[in-house]
C-alpha cells in the first residue's frame, strides 16, 4: 500500500471544496498507475483522431461524387469503415485501461481510509456515530468509484474530441467553424449555472445519507432498549424526517441535472440547422464545396458530443466531489496521538507506572483529572474506586495513552509516555473492559487476536487458566465454533471469561481491568475473580471497581472523586482513617445487608 507520505494525491487541504479542485486531487489517484493511466490516455487520444478523420473523408467522398469522380469510392468506403472499426477498438481497451487504474485507485483510498481509521484517537470516534463513519466508507466510496471508472473516462475523452474537432474544423473552413463554436458557449453557461446549484444539493444529500446511516445504525444496535421502551414510532418519525430531507435534496439536484440533456440537445440541434444555412449560402456563392458542408455537419455532431457526455456525467462527478470532500475530510483529519521522531520501541516492560501532577481535560475549559499524582511499582495491584464521573475510567484511558495529558507527566519504567512508541506501549497493556467484545469469528480467532503468533496450545491453556475450557468444549464446534455479532451467541459472563484468556494470551505487562465483573452474576463473578486473578499474578496490575469488595486485597487502593484524589492506601488503612473510602465501604456495606 502507498504510504502517506510518498503519495502525490495525499497533500492535506485545510478546506474541502466539493467542484474541480476535489475532483483533481481524486484524478491523482488513477496515475498511482502511471503506465496504465498514460496508455489509456495515448489510446483514446489515437482513436478520437482516427474519429475525427472520418466526416473529412465523408465531405472528400461526397466532393468526388459531386465531380463525377467513383475511382476513389471504394478506398474511400472501407478506410472510414476500417477507421471506425480503430475507434472502437482503441477506445474499448483505453475504458478497460481506465478501469483497471480506477479499481488500483479505489483499493488504494479504501486501505488508506481503514488505515486513518487506526490512527484517530478516541476523542474523533466518540464524536462521530459509526453509521456516519461507514457512510463515508462506503456510499461515498461507491460514489467516487462509480465516476473513477466510467464518468471520467468520458469527460476526458469529451474534451480531447471538443478539442481535435475544433482544429479540424479551423483547417477546413473557418466562417462554418465559426457558426459551430458560436452556440458553444451558450451550453457552458447552462451547465455551470446548473453545476453550482446542484453540488449544494447532492453534499446536502451526502450528509443526510450519513445521519440517516447513523440513526440505522442506532436503531440496529439497540433495538432490545427501543423495544423495551416503546420507541419504534418515534424512531420511524426522526427517519422518515431525515428521509425527506434527502429526498428533497436529491429530488432538486436531479430535476436540475436531468434538465440539462434537453436544453443541450436544443442547442446541438441549432447549430445543424445553422450550419446547413449558413453552409448552403456559402456553397451558392461558391465559397466552398458540398463535401465541406456534409463535413461539417458531421462535425457539429461530434462537437455538440462532447457538450452531451459532460453534461450527462455532470449528475456523477458532482456527487462524486460532493462524497470526495467528505472522504477527504476524514483522510486529513490528523491524528492527536503520535510517535516523536525519536520514539522508543518496547520489547518489554517492568511495569513501573508513575502519575505526577497529571491534569486533563476531554474538552477545552472543562477538566476532568486535577493534579493527580501516584506510583505503582512493578507487579502490584492498584484499585480504582470512585463514583461515576470521579475519573477512574479516565486514568486508564491515559496509561494507554489514548489521549494527551494537558499537564504533568505519566512515567512507564522512569521514561515518559511520550519518548515510548504507541504501538508498542499498547501491545504491552491489555484491557478487559466492562463490555466485552468479541469478533464474529472462530473462539479460537478471538483467543489469538491479543497474540496472532500464539500457538492453539497456548490459546486453550490461556482459556483454562480463565475458567473458560470447560463451557468452549461444550459450544458446537468447540475452539471452531463462529461467535455472533460481538459474540452474541454467549452469556455476559462467557464473553468476559474468553477476553480475559485473550488478554492472557498476549502476555501483557501492564493490566487493565475496567469493572469487568459489575455486569455478571455472583457465580459468574467468582469465577471472574479467580481468572483475574491467575492473570494478574506478576503484573502491575490496574482494576476499576463498582463493588469495593473486588479490591479489598489490592496493594494499593485510590479514592478518587470529582477527578481529584482523596485517599490512597491499603483496605485496612483507608478504613482506619474513617474518611472518604470508608464512606463508600459502608454504603456498599449498608446496601448489601
């Protein structure tokens, strides 16, 4: 795959015009396949000569009749037949030519789009809905590809044809190439007029496809809680609402851009009937020659052409800028999380984390971590417990370093996270979150995706030590069986067994563990409990926790509320000082009973 930085058409823009601008940085892409663009632009090129040869010979043909001439006839028959018969030919393999350099071009921006994708930090994620997302991956890809196989190839060959026409018809006689080109202009201005208008409505409904894709995708995921609370209708009015903005919106742009063929082919008409006036009377006074006359007939034909396909692909390429802009935008949105230039790689961590004087914020003027500041030493257990919104999930989310800290620094083994390479940095801390995810394929895939180099062997020890073996071996196909959408086909309590054996089979230094037994039964839970525990022996170790019961045994509990750090010690201490943990304790301990 081309990298970012070696390919032309991926100079960032700091706007996103959706017109000609757009559409050449999209060209660009085709010429990732220099030889095969420039052999389908040589082809065409041959075949709209040997085209525009062929009204010259029809007009010479017509002349020699005129005279009484018939030796040339014959030749004169077959080279137009064998001429036209070249046209085809070359332009069948230049559009099978281009087709091959727009599929190179699509494979190209699809990889980069995924590849972007990796790069963004969680911050754009969350503020942008998956449906939105995979509008711009794929209806405004299939919109793009669409204009990069066909439309383009016929606005490129429009144009080479207005052109060659054009100075042919100069050479042969310039007062009918005159009355030809005169009415050219009056079919530009129609279609610039209607190609601004209608670019403003094909991005509205580019971005109404999105919201609408969002809101599907919406529904989709939570149809059990649209269905709990008796949503469906209202669901049905906020869709059926961004339907008819769309539809609207593609309803005008049509409407103008199918209005454009009539009004063409009234100004392609015109200028016959001109040329066959004006021709004539030229031909009375003896200025020129029948033949040139039936010449130039043919050749207002091929000139109103060109004016035809353009305004026949003008619908496709101004949806394809319109979706271009929007992928665009996404290609050269920059990642906040980077490697420095002298970034160092990680083979492997002690696991010594250090938090000082760490502040954050999500968004500007609003912070949410204030001057925190602790140390865990290599293979401890530190707790994080709190109310919602105290900051604990935030802690976790900065070890990993999915965001930048605004001030202080956080230290992995007495190096900065920031002089450390991000790759490696998470592939040394594995997360078990509250929800699990697993992927719609194989248990034996979802083990292997914290590991792909790991053994099956190692995979189903790793599903023993998590208490999992037991319950796979009972699934149809055992380690083989495929798993639902994010493992659907499972209990809450098996799915988080098989993430924990996933993270055992990456074999990480740093563990993360995000209440991952707060939606789980008491049975599942001890279970839970004693895979966590098996994995976190000898690791530093990082657990967030609903209930406090699941830390009481942590080498270091932190207290926090409000994004500030209250308290920090063991269970026992934090309980002797009878302040803010011991608070929470006996709520909890007051609940329970």
């Amino acid at each position: 795959m081309t990298s970012a930085s070696t390919n032309p058409a991926r100079q960032p823009r700091s706007d996103h015009p959706g017109g000609l601008v757009t559409l050449r940085r999209l060209a660009r892409y085709l010429f990732l396949r220099p030889i095969v663009a420039s052999a389908s632009g040589i082809l065409l090129l041959v075949a709209l000569v040997a085209q525009s040869v062929q009204p010259f010979l029809f007009g010479r043909a017509v002349n020699d009749l005129a005279d009484g001439s018939t030796d040339r006839i014959g030749s004169q028959a077959m080279l137009i037949i064998v001429l036209a018969l070249l046209t085809w030919l070359l332009r069948w393999i230049a559009a099978n030519l281009i087709a091959i350099a727009a599929q190179h071009a699509m494979r190209t921006l699809r990889e980069e789009l995924f590849e972007k994708m990796q790069t963004l930090s969680l911050g754009f994620h969350q503020s942008r809905s998956t449906g939105e997302i995979m509008s711009r991956i794929t209806s405004d890809t299939e919109v793009v590809n669409t204009f990069l196989s066909s439309s383009l190839f016929g606005i490129v060959s429009s144009a080479i044809q207005f052109l060659a026409v054009t100075i042919i018809m100069f050479t042969i006689d310039v007062p009918l190439a005159i009355v030809v080109i005169l009415l050219a202009p009056v079919s530009a201005v129609l279609m610039g007029q209607v190609a601004k208008r209608v670019g403003k409505n094909f991005a509205a409904l580019q971005a109404s496809v999105g919201q609408i894709n969002g809101v599907l995708e919406e529904n989709v995921t939570g149809q059990k809680t649209l269905q709990a609370y008796g949503q469906a209708r209202p669901s049905l009015a906020e869709l059926r609402a961004l339907s008819e903005e769309a539809r609207d919106a593609d309803r005008t742009a049509s409407f103008l851009a199918f209005s454009v063929m009539p009004l063409v082919r009234l100004v392609s008409n015109s200028n016959v009937a001109a040329v066959a006036l004006v021709g004539g009377l030229r031909v009375v006074s003896g200025a020129t020659s029948v033949g040139s006359v039936v010449a130039f007939l043919g050749y207002s034909q091929q000139f109103a052409q060109p004016v035809g396909q353009i305004s026949r692909s003008m619908n496709q390429a101004i949806q394809a800028a319109a979706g271009a802009s929007r992928i665009f935008e996404l290609l050269d949105e920059m990642p906040t999380i980077i490697d420095d230039a002298d970034a160092e790689p990680i083979a492997h961590a002690e696991g010594d984390v250090v938090f000082d004087q760490v502040d954050f914020s999500y968004e500007a003027g609003r912070q949410i971590l204030f001057e925190n500041s602790f140390h865990a030493a290599p293979g401890q257990m530190i707790g994080l417990i709190g109310p919602t919104g105290a900051g604990k999930s935030t802690i976790i989310n900065l070890i990993g370093r999915f965001y930048e800290i605004d001030d202080g620094e956080i230290r992995l083994d007495d190096k900065p996270l920031v002089s450390l390479a991000v790759d490696d940095l998470r592939l040394r801390a594995a997360v078990v979150l509250q929800t699990p995810f697993l992927f719609s394929e194989s248990v034996m895939y979802n083990l292997k995706y914290g590991r792909f180099d790991a053994t099956d062997d190692e995979c189903i020890a790793a599903a023993k030590d998590a208490n999992a073996h037991s319950f796979i071996c009972r699934l149809p196909n055992g380690y083989d069986t495929v798993l639902g959408e994010g493992g659907n086909n499972l209990s809450q309590g098996q799915r988080q067994l098989i993430t924990i054996a996933r993270a055992i089979v990456a074999q990480p230094d740093v563990l993360i563990l995000d209440e991952a037994t707060s939606s789980v039964d008491t049975r599942t839970e001890r279970e839970i409990q004693v895979a966590m525990r098996r994995l976190m022996a000898g690791r530093t170790s990082f657990v967030i926790a609903h209930r406090l019961s699941t830390v009481r045994d942590a080498d270091m509990i932190i207290a926090l509320d409000n994004g500030r750090i209250e308290e920090m010690g063991t269970h026992d201490e934090l309980l002797a000082k009878k302040g803010f943990y011991h608070g929470l304790f006996m709520e909890q301990f007051r609940q329970a009973s």
